[in-house]
C-alpha cells in the first residue's frame, strides 16, 4: 500500500513539474496620463496604476528639464495603447509603481528618449 502511494505522489509530482507555469510579462493599456518624464499611469489589474520606465531617470517636474522631458514623454504615449514587459524579477518599486520596459507601435519608448534632443536636459539612462 505504501508502494502504491508512494508512486502515485511521484506520479503527481511529475505531472506537476512537466506542466511549466507561464507568467503573463507583456500586455498592452491605454495611457490615462503622464505624470513626468518617466512616470505615467494606466489602468491596471481594474484600477488606475503608475508605471515607471525601466532603466531610465528625467529630473522631476520642478527641476530644470522636468516639464520638457514630460512633454516628451506626453507627446509620445498620452492617450495610447502601449505595451508593457517586465524585465525585472519584481515588478515594482518601493513606491508602488510598475517597474517595465514601454513599447508603442513596436518602438520602444526608452530608446526613443534616450536619443531626445538636448532640450530634455537631464534625462539619463540608469544602468
């Protein structure tokens, strides 16, 4: 009897180790706004969620650059469907916020910034 159980556990437990579990890391949301040069929200698991951009720092809103790389990000996404990955094992930052790497159109968006004209001072790429 003990045999029997024994192999139906191992039976299981294979089973469970050959059906590999597939995490979702990339999905399309609608903007609802930007908030600066690297933080905008979408609406998220059924609720309004900030998302910041992986990999990139723009000066905040009150520093100099702020509204400029903003406006940047503003032009480039407010509004529109974009698709999220997340390359991070967390997806989130002490501060709540998604943590992903923003395509639209197939472009991504870090890219598109990291080659942004001079007038978007501050802005850097965070390794």
């Amino acid at each position: 009897m003990q045999r029997i159980t024994a192999a139906l556990i191992l039976a299981a437990l294979a089973v469970s180790c050959a059906a590999p579990t597939r995490e979702i890391t990339a999905r399309r949301f609608h903007v609802l706004r930007v908030i600066d040069g690297d933080t905008f929200v979408v609406h998220y698991d059924g609720e309004p969620t900030s998302v910041r951009l992986f990999g990139f720092d723009a000066p905040e809103l009150a520093d100099p650059g702020g509204p400029a790389a903003a406006e940047r990000l503003r032009k480039l996404i407010d509004g529109r469907q974009v698709r999220l990955v997340f390359p991070a094992r967390r997806k989130r930052d002490s501060f709540g916020r998604l943590l992903a790497r923003v395509y639209a159109d197939d472009v991504e968006i870090g890219s598109l910034l990291d080659s942004a004209s001079p007038a978007i001072a501050g802005l850097e790429c965070v390794p």
